[in-house]
C-alpha cells in the first residue's frame, strides 16, 4: 500500500493546485462559457493522444496517480504511480512542448508456501521531452458529418532521472532503462456527432533498454453523456520485434469542472498476459502565462 507521506504529497500537491484554480477563476471571472475558444482538451486519462495542441500562451499541466498489478508463477508485481505529471506548454498556433516524469514504487512479492518475499524499488522514470504538431484540424472529407483533426508526436525519453535498482536483483522486477528511449505516433481524431468522436494513434516506441522496436496503436470511442460529464472505451497495445504483442482495454469518466478544469477516473486490465488490474485517477488544469 501507499506510504502515509506519499498520501499526505499527493493530497497536498491536488490541494494546492484546486486552490489555485479557484483563486485564478475568482480573480479572472471566467467561466465555461466565457473561455469556450481556449477549453481544456486533454491528452488524459487514456492511452491516446489528441491531435489538438496548447494554444500559445497557455500552459496544461496533466497530473495523477495509478496502480497496475500481475501475478504469474508464485510472482505479483505491483506499481504505484505517485505522480504522471505532464507539462503541455504552446509555443506557436500549432506546435506544443512537452515534458513529464513519473514517480513510481514497484514491488515484487514472491510467494512460497507461507511464506512471502516482498521487494520494492523507488525511482522517477525516465524523464519525457518532445512536441506535438497539429497538422490540420476540422477538415472535412467527403459527404461525412463529422470533421477530423491530425497530429504528430514524438518523445525522447531521457534515463537521467533514474536510479538503478540495487536491491531488485532476486526479486523479480525489471529496473529503469539506462539508455535514451525514443517514441513517435501519428494522432488522429473524427467528430462522429455532437456527442461522440473516435480516435485513434499508430506509431513505434523504443524503451531504451535493447529490447528493439515496437509498434504501438491505440483506438478510443468517447462519448459525451452530459455537458459536463464523458465516458470512454479504449483498445491498445503494441507489438515488439522481438516478443509477442501485448493488447489491453481501459475505460473510464471525464467531469469537466470548469473552462480549464478536468478530473478524471478510469479501470482497466490486459487482454492477454501482462496485467490483472488498472486503477487511475486524475486531473488536468489549463492557465495562461
């Protein structure tokens, strides 16, 4: 379970972002209706990612917490996730940087008999630094309803704000990468009516640690049940070079407390071997500077 400071962190650090929001909210007037052409889009909850981009000007900051488990052979392998913090700053009218780092706990408990071994290791994970382009948006094609939006993504993931796991050797889990990973992804996204849209990602990713290429997709259906409230069913997966593919569902809500405010909540768990459970929950928050 969580660590009593770890939970006092990730409620401080919510506590002082709702306080803010609500400072800046009172102090600017605005409201949904008022800040229609900058509301928040978020890259959040799901696997994939818009092809929107931050205005110039603005900053959104995308942050949360999660916990994934396995168990396989006697071994469960669990991750905390403190903290998936996702800077989104805009630079020009269709252009984003963007940084993130994660803090992660993951334990390996190994179970014989009566008896139980756990081991824990502590790190950030590799730091994640890239754009997003937008390369059009609302273009229509065809007599179809709908307007569709295209991205491009791509990420350096850079090890330095990792630590090597000492004390995991016997237990079972795998440490951070020690070298520079590297992802790219093509996004996406069709209005399919003025409740729903789908969305999807194609790409490759490489982890950093020798493992080769993988080939990513993503394929994620929403639906807006209310003007405040969405919902939203999701597929992906990737295919390494070298191993078999991996493929998993997540579903969740959306509630949009405000112009720039978003909370989120979402389950999950693997189609095939990898992940028994995924729990997340989260928010976003958009401000200008």
């Amino acid at each position: 379970m969580y660590k009593p400071f770890k939970i006092s962190w990730a409620l401080a650090l919510m506590a002082f972002t709702l306080w803010q929001v609500q400072a800046q909210q009172n102090a600017s007037g605005f409201s949904p209706a008022q800040s229609e052409d900058h509301s928040i889009i978020t890259d959040r909850p799901d696997a994939t990612e818009s092809p929107n981009t931050v205005e110039p000007g603005y900053i959104q900051i995308e942050t949360g917490g999660y916990y994934t488990s396995y168990e396989v052979s006697g071994v469960k392998t669990e991750s905390y996730g403190y903290n998936t913090t996702l800077a989104r700053i805009g630079l020009l009218e269709n252009m984003e940087l963007r940084l993130g780092v994660n803090y992660e706990n993951n334990r390996a408990t190994t179970t014989m008999g009566e008896a139980s071994v756990k081991n824990d290791f502590k790190s950030f994970t590799p730091m994640l630094a890239g754009i997003k382009i937008n390369l059009f948006e609302g273009q229509s094609f065809g007599s179809g309803p709908g307007k569709t939006d295209f991205g491009f993504l791509g990420h350096l993931y850079l090890p330095f704000t990792t630590s090597t796991p000492e004390d995991m050797s016997s237990g079972g889990a795998e440490g951070m990468p020690q070298t520079t990973g590297a992802d790219f992804r093509f996004s996406v996204g069709h209005e399919l009516s003025d409740r729903s849209g789908l969305a999807y990602n194609l790409g490759g990713q490489w982890a950093g640690d020798g493992s080769g290429m993988a080939f990513v997709y993503t394929l994620a259906y929403g639906y807006s049940l209310s003007d405040r409230i969405g919902a939203y069913v999701e597929l992906y997966g990737n295919a390494p070079e070298l191993s078999s593919a991996n493929h998993y569902w997540d579903a969740g809500f959306t509630y949009l407390a405000g112009w720039n405010l978003q909370y989120d909540l979402t389950f999950g768990r693997s189609i095939t071997e990898g992940q028994d459970l995924l729990l997340s929950a989260g928010l976003s928050y958009k401000f200008a500077y």
